[in-house]
C-alpha cells in the first residue's frame, strides 16, 4: 500500500473522531443556556413572590442537578468519541 495513502487514511479517521467530540461537546451548550433559563426563572419568581420561593427551593436544585448531568453526560461522550477505540 502506498504510504501517502495509508496517511491520508489515518489523518481522515482522525479528523473524523475531532469533528464528532466537538459536535458531541455542544450538548454543554445547552447546559449552560438551561441553567441561565432555569435560574433566572427561579429568579423572577421568587422577586414576585418571596413566599413561594423556598416551597420551589427544592424544584430549583432538582432542574440543576438533571441539566447539569445532561452537560457531563455530553462531556463523556465526547471523550469516549476521542480516546475510544
């Protein structure tokens, strides 16, 4: 086999697993503009009725918690897609 080739090969593999993990790790961007919503929600809220507030407290860390874990699940995959096989 010719070497060029066999480098052009690799080089394309490469490139591909480059172009997947970045397009895998914009799942982060919607992370970050979920947390900017959900907060900023909570926020709005909680000025317009400061009762109210602490019974969503809860709600508030749980909405967290499920969209951050939907931006590290993005991040694992996209290491997955660079340093798998």
């Amino acid at each position: 086999m010719d070497p060029h080739v066999a480098a052009t090969v690799i080089d394309f593999t490469k490139s591909a697993k480059l172009i997947g993990a970045g397009l895998a790790a914009m799942g982060m961007i919607g992370a970050g503009v979920g947390l900017g919503v959900l907060f900023g929600s909570y926020l709005q809220a909680a000025i317009r009725n400061p009762a109210g507030a602490s019974s969503q407290q809860t709600m508030l860390f749980l909405g967290m918690a499920l969209t951050e874990t939907m931006g590290l699940f993005a991040f694992v995959v996209s290491l997955i897609i660079l340093f798998g096989s």
